[in-house]
C-alpha cells in the first residue's frame, strides 16, 4: 500500500508540474498572439537602458522565437518573470508583498466557507422540516446568483453607509497607528467583516448545496439504518459517519474554490481597497504592466493546480480506496 | 468545545467587534482625505510618471519657483519659491537666481545652489530616464540630452547662481524650471539605480508637507513640515491620499465624510453630490478635448491623399453632420464646451474667439459632400464618388464610456447622409500603437493640453517633430507659424500667431473637434481657501484651513 501511496504521490506531482509547463507554454502563445510588439511586454522605456538590455538578454528577445520559449519557460521556472514597469521590481517580488495579505484573507473565507456550510447542513438535517430544507436550499441558490460587486457594494450601502456599523474600505483606520495592541487587532477584523461575508456568502452556498446532497445520500444507506437501529446516538451517526462520508466531493470542489482564493479575490478586493492578488491583478493590467500581468496569471494558475495537488492528497488521507482511482 | 458554543462564542465576538469599534467619523478634525484611484509607485519627483505621483512629489519638491495661474490674462505667472528673486541677462541668454538661504530639507540640511544644479543634472542625465528626460533642448546639452553643467550653470556663491542658454534658444522659465531634490541624499547612489533606491520611498524633502506614512495601497500619508519655509501657521496638519481603486466606493465614501476631496467625479453622480449641503461641486473645463481624427493620407501609401478625407470640405461636411451638441447635452448634461479648435478657451489672452465651433447642419454638409462630387448615384442609401463608396471604420480605445455612446450618435448621424461606418473599440496599447504608425482612417480619441501652449509636437507636418499628428494633417502655413512660436518673439506676437493659426485650423478641420471634457471635482465645505485653476487642484494646497 505504501508504495502505492508514493506512486499515486508521483504521478500527481508530475501530471502538476506537466499542467504547469502547459500553463506557461500557454502564456508565452498568448503573449506572442496578443496585439503591439511582442518586445513591449517584457521592456519598457520607464527601466532604463541598461535594466532593459539585461532583461532582453535574460529574455532571449533578439534571438529567434524558439529560444525566447525555451527562456521564457526556463526563467517561469526558476521564478523570473522579468522587472514590473511600475514597480522597478522583479515580479515575483511585487507579487509576494501581495500574495501574503490574499493568503491569509482566502484562508479565512475558505475556512468559514466550510465552517458555516457543513453547520448550515447539519443543522437543516437536525430539524428535519422539508420547509426549512427548501428555504435554505432556495436561500443558497439565491446568494449564489448575486454577483460579488452586488453584494458587496449592497452591504456597504446597508451596514455602512446606513447603519454606519462599518468602514467602506480599506485594511485599518488612519487613525491605527494610535491604538493599543488588541485595538488594533479589533479595528482589522472590524474593517475585513464585509470583505469576508461578500467574499464568503457565494462560497457558502456553493459547499452547502454539496455537502447535504451528500449527506443525504449517506443518510440513506443500509449502514447508518442499522446505526440508527442498534441505537447509536444521532449525534454520533452524523460527525462520526455521515460528515466523514460525505466530505469526498467537497474536497474536490473545495480544491478548486481555495485555488480561485488564492489566485486573488479581484472583485471583493477591488471594491474594499483590500491590498490582495486580485487588486494587483487589476491596477497591473490597467497600466499596462505587461510583466505584472503575466506574473499574476502564472502565480494564479499556479496556486490552482497546488490546491487541486491538495485536495487530491487530502482525499487520499481520507480514503485509501482512491489510491487506485488516481493510479488509473 | 461543540458546535452551539463554538456559533455563541463567535456571534458574541462580532457583537462585540461592533459596539467595541468606534463607527464614527474617524478623520481628525485637522486632516485632509483626498481620494486617489491608485497607488503611487515612488515619491521621487524624478520618476513621478502618474498624475498621483506628480502631484504628491511636487509637494514634496519644490522647484526653483512657484507658477500661478492668471485667471484674467489665462497664462501661468512666475513667482518667488525656492528662488527669492531671478533677473534676466539684457540679452536673454542667461539668468540669475538667488536663492532663499533658510531652506532646510526635513532632515535638516540646507538646501543651496549645488541642489539644484544637481537636481538639473539627474533630470537630464540619460541613466536616469526621468519623467523630464529630453525637454532640456533650450539648454546647453550633450548629443544624448545630458546637460552640459559647466556650460550652463556658474555658482556664484552658495544661495546665487547662473543659468545660461544657448543663442539660438528660448527659453520659458515654465518649461525649464525643475523640481530640487537633495544633492546630499542622490549623489553617491549610481545613477542608474536611483529608481530602485530605498530612498525614494523615505522622501527627505523641502515642500509645506513631509512625508510621514505609506501604507502600500491603502493610505498615504503626509505631515505639515513646521521647518519648511512653505510652512504657514493653520496649515492643515496632515494630507492624506487614500488610496480607493472602485468608483462607487469613493463617492460613498465621498457622501459619508470619509473623504474631502476627489477629482473626475461621473457626471451622472453631480446632481446627487449637489444636494448634499457638506459638498462643493465644481467643473474644470479646458484641459482635455475629444475628437474625430480623419486620416489625411492613405495609410497604406502616405505619400497619397486619402481617397475620403483629403478634402478640408469633405472633413468640414463630416463635422457639420456631426451633432455633437446632442452627446454633451445627452450625456455630459451640459457639462463640457463645444471645441474648435485645439486651443483651450483657458489662454484668453491667445484664443481666437472668432474661430466658432460648426454647427449642426446635415443639409449643408450634403451640398458640401455634393460638390465635392459624392453622390448616391446607385440609390443604394451610400455615397460615392466614381467607383469609391464613402465607407470606413472609425476606432476607438475601450473603457471610456462617453465615447461608446459619441460612438453610435456619429454613426447614425453619418448614415443620415449616406455615409456607411463601422465603429470598432480596439485595446489602448494596440489603438495607441496603430495611431503612431497611422495605419487607421477614422478614429475617436483626445488630448490633453499643456501648460504652456505646446502645439508644435501636434500639427507640425514633419512626424520627427509632429509625432502626435496622427492624422498626417500638412499645411506649411501652420508649419509656418509654428516655427516661428519658437523664435524670439514678444508675448503680443506670439498670442496673433497662435489666433492666426486657429483660423487656419478651422478652416482646414484636419480633424472634428467634438468638446472639451470636464473634469469635476467634489470636496467637503469644511476646506476653505481652496482655489480651483486649470493648473491643478492640489499645486497649493498647504494655503488650505479647515473649517
């Protein structure tokens, strides 16, 4: 079984580092079929003679179209995607500064998304009221629908605006730096409140309506019947049978959503001036900071095949069965 | 710890958040919030490309003088800065400055004469590639447009120095005056990595306001210098930039007092900012204009005329079809002129206010059109003349909303006298890149005007001088005149020509002139002394007191 566990490990990484080759191979096509002098994307006139010269030698840019892939993949690889214009930077180190604050903002949206869902679902399957059922699961396919720019421009109006319960935007007051220790922490949270639910509320809605289909196919087999009819408390049945049972196609769906997180909250973001991937994303290709805007996409794909690369490993953990499955 | 607990514990956690927070207004009574769109990406007046950036540097640096607009006469007038007094050689090749001797930068040094020689010398210097690179050609420079310092520039003592030029030059004190930064601070950072030096996000400056805090893409934060010689007492104690990348947030934020100023509010949102009694509405008009461009030559051959619109009467025709009085009423609700010309009604004293814009008249355009020998011969509903339909696309750059809709109104009025055209958005970088080449026939575009007047770079017939002519317009009366708005010349000489060449320009309509756009700016009634000019909203802005 163990070796069977390090093959199935192997044959993931490299079918994720093969999606990744793809990825970038799909880039520098992009890049190429894209509108202007293809040299435009990787300098500019704001870096200077000599930062340019190196880029293009970096770049291979006077050299035939072949060896401008073959550096381009080899430079995506060893984590260079050429200097920002903006930011006189190299990318990736732009998108580092970035990524730390999505990173933990996705985090926690991910974990409530989770959190709130499987609590959503077992509490509708503890009622056992078909009205509260569809209620919820309508409810859910509501939020679902509405766009993040809805909600989150909706909530503001309402919690903002009206109730003046919130700030409108931003990561702290300018008042901050004045604060105490635990003032601080407090007025954070207080300004990612409305960020969290725009950018939690879909994700939600999407795991619940995944979770209790699930549930409720684990519900009805032979095994939690005779659970049921031995006597087992119903408590018991559903976090030790039915929520492990029926987490499997969660993870898979979860795989993706974390790896959409990760690769930057661009809506949510944008409307609360959240400093994040998504934000960067947006500011980089309104100024035409073409280097920018192939780091993002990159880290974006990026992050979404390693997410997927957990989900499967967590599925693993989960079941042993699958070890096969993804053999074959 | 179960689930019922767990959902108690956190609802209590949010209450408490709540009622902990303090939801009101948390702008101190003496601060100032102006809401940008984006982030700066330095503080160095050397690289301050974006109009963000320009306009929090130029706080931080003065230049050598302060430049104030003259409402009445509509020019920039010089004024005592850094410099306390400048006097001209008799025969205008050089100038002497002398320059305050209580400057001091925020971290304590004095600023002398050797700042701004030096600051002249990293502008110039090719390493740097400074926003300012390259418009040194009325000093005396090198082959790649270095200044030649010694040539230049005599230090007479530390707070007094000269400034000489070149015979053939002429010199604009607007034009070449620079912003100084600290010699003690650059000079021993290699030139060629001044842009990614550490230094340029912890700004020692000279300015009203010093820098205090940058919270990347959130804040940015300056503080009253009480050391500045711009300093005045009830100066606005701090100046913030926040940083609000979603329209909506910023009017919201605007409305609700967590902002005081903005710039390039919608027009859709001025009447709602207008009812509420803590905000002042105004428009700025006169620095930008949007226009039809026509290709003068054939973008394949451009030693041929274009087969439709090298004709000034057929390009006449096109803007009396054009009805540009319906998009401003329509969609700029009347904010905006008519244009005429290129030359903003904001230089009075050199607008021609006899060059009128052309009327909406589709029935004279037809007999222009007519004459000209286009005709719809084979009733097909499309002009022609000989076997030549008058067809063609005109392009545009995507996300400018006005021009989508300025778009269809000049499709469908074209069509009403049988001309046929394809409106196409294009990318900004390609429809940029295809306008410098001059490969399209019609466009939709604008330009901003320059203070000072710069027309040369826009009309000229030469594309090595004229490299913003997109539309190939030649005329050597215009080239004529332009030529001699560089030599020396009085201010009265200058102001005729530039009359003269609206004339020529209207008649000629190389392009259509569609409007000048508005910029509309909003701030809070608690500003006072806030004076609005077409030479920007923020260039003195430590004149400003709160209410």
């Amino acid at each position: 079984m163990k070796s069977e566990i390090v093959k199935t490990l192997l044959t993931r990484i490299l079918s994720s580092l093969l999606t990744l080759f793809l990825l970038v191979s799909f880039l520098f096509i992009i890049i190429r079929l894209s509108p202007g002098d293809p040299t435009d994307k990787y300098i500019s006139a704001k870096l200077g003679s000599e930062l340019s010269e190196r880029i293009a030698e970096k770049f291979s840019l006077n050299q035939p179209v072949t060896d401008q892939y073959l550096s381009f993949v080899a430079n995506a690889f060893s984590g260079d995607m050429g200097v920002s214009y903006n930011y006189r930077l190299p990318v990736f180190e732009v998108i580092w500064e970035y990524f730390s604050f999505t990173l933990v903002f996705a985090s926690i949206s991910f974990i409530l998304q989770m959190y709130l869902s499987i609590w959503l679902a077992l509490w509708v399957i503890k009622k056992r009221k078909k009205w509260l059922d569809k209620f919820v699961t309508n409810s859910s396919l509501f939020i679902y629908s509405i766009p993040a720019f809805v909600l989150g421009v909706a909530l503001i109006y309402i919690f903002s605006v009206n109730l003046n319960l919130f700030p409108i935007s931003g990561m702290k007051s300018l008042d901050y730096d004045d604060l105490s220790f635990f003032s601080q922490v407090l007025n954070k949270i207080h300004h990612l409140v409305l960020p969290l639910i725009t950018l939690t509320a879909a994700g939600v809605a999407l795991f619940y309506k995944y979770i209790k289909e699930s549930m409720d196919d684990v519900l009805n087999q032979t095994f939690i019947i005779n659970l049921r009819s031995s006597g087992v408390n119903e408590n018991i049945i559903l976090r030790k049978h039915v929520i492990p049972n029926a987490l499997r196609p969660l993870i898979s769906v979860a795989g993706v959503e974390l790896g959409i997180l990760l690769g930057g909250a661009l809506i949510t973001e944008v409307i609360f001036s959240l400093p994040g991937m998504g934000r960067l994303t947006v500011d980089s290709i309104f100024s035409r900071d073409y280097p920018l805007v192939i780091g993002c996409v990159f880290t974006a794909g990026a992050v979404m095949i390693l997410a997927n690369f957990l989900a499967d490993i967590i599925k693993l953990k989960i079941d042993k069965r699958l070890v096969k499955g993804i053999l074959n | 710890m179960n689930i019922k607990t767990l959902n108690l514990f956190l609802l209590s956690f949010l209450f408490l958040l709540i009622i902990s927070c303090d939801s009101k207004k948390s702008v101190s009574e003496n601060r100032i919030v102006i809401g940008i769109a984006a982030d700066v990406q330095s503080f160095n007046s050397l690289f301050a490309f974006s109009y963000e950036e320009s306009a929090i540097a130029e706080l931080l640096y003065p230049s050598l003088l302060d430049f104030r607009w003259n409402d009445k006469k509509g020019e920039l007038e010089p004024y005592p800065m850094i410099a306390k007094s400048w006097q001209w050689a008799e025969d205008s090749l050089s100038i002497r400055f002398l320059i305050r001797d209580d400057i001091l930068w925020s971290d304590g040094n004095k600023l002398t004469a050797s700042d701004v020689v030096f600051s002249y010398d990293v502008f110039s210097d090719p390493d740097v590639q400074s926003r300012l690179y390259g418009i040194f050609n009325q000093l005396f420079t090198e082959s790649d447009g270095h200044i030649d310092i010694e040539k230049t520039f005599n230090v007479i003592s530390p707070y007094e120095f000269e400034m000489h030029f070149p015979e053939s030059s002429v010199p604009d004190l607007v034009k070449i005056v620079v912003p100084v930064i600290p010699e003690h601070i650059f000079k021993d950072i290699s030139r060629d990595q001044l842009a990614n030096h550490e230094s340029n996000f912890n700004p020692v400056s000279s300015g009203a306001f010093k820098f205090k805090k940058w919270n990347k893409n959130q804040t940015i934060i300056l503080e009253a210098d009480s050391n500045s010689f711009l300093f005045t007492y009830g100066q606005t104690a701090e100046l913030v930039f926040k940083i609000v990348p979603d329209y909506t947030s910023r009017i919201l934020q605007l409305k609700k007092g967590d902002i005081d100023l903005l710039e390039l509010v919608k027009v859709e949102d001025v009447e709602e900012l207008k009812a509420e009694k803590s905000l002042t509405v105004v428009s700025s008009i006169g620095r930008e204009y949007d226009y039809v461009g026509w290709n003068n030559v054939d973008p394949n051959e451009p030693s041929k005329p274009h087969k439709l619109f090298e004709n000034s009467n057929v390009r006449k025709a096109l803007s009396m079809v054009i009805n540009r009085k319906e998009i401003l009423e329509e969609y700029l609700s009347g904010q905006g002129d008519l244009a005429a010309s290129p030359v903003s009604p904001i230089f009075k004293s050199a607008f021609n206010e006899k060059v009128l814009p052309y009327e909406f008249i589709p029935d004279e355009a037809r007999k222009l059109l007519f004459r000209e020998g286009w005709k719809d011969e084979d009733r097909n509903g499309i002009l022609e003349k000989g076997k030549t339909e008058f067809k063609f696309t005109m392009y545009y750059p995507v996300g400018n909303p006005l021009r989508e809709y300025a778009s269809v109104v000049i499709k469908n009025n074209l069509k009403s006298i049988g001309i046929e055209v394809t409106t196409e958005k294009m990318e900004l970088g390609a429809f940029i890149n295809n306008l410098y080449e001059r490969k399209l026939d019609s466009w939709m575009a604008g330009f901003g005007v320059v203070i000072p007047l710069d027309l040369k770079p826009y009309w000229y017939s030469d594309p090595n001088i004229g490299f913003l002519n997109f539309s190939g317009y030649i005329n050597p009366d215009i080239d004529n005149i332009l030529d001699k708005l560089e030599s020396r010349i009085s201010l009265e000489e200058k102001n005729k020509l530039i009359k003269e060449f609206q004339e020529i320009i209207h008649k000629d309509e190389p392009v259509t002139f569609l409007y000048w756009t508005p910029n509309i700016i909003v701030y809070n009634t608690r500003i006072k002394n806030l004076k609005i000019t077409p030479h920007g909203v923020l260039v003195h802005c430590w004149e400003w007191t709160i209410n």
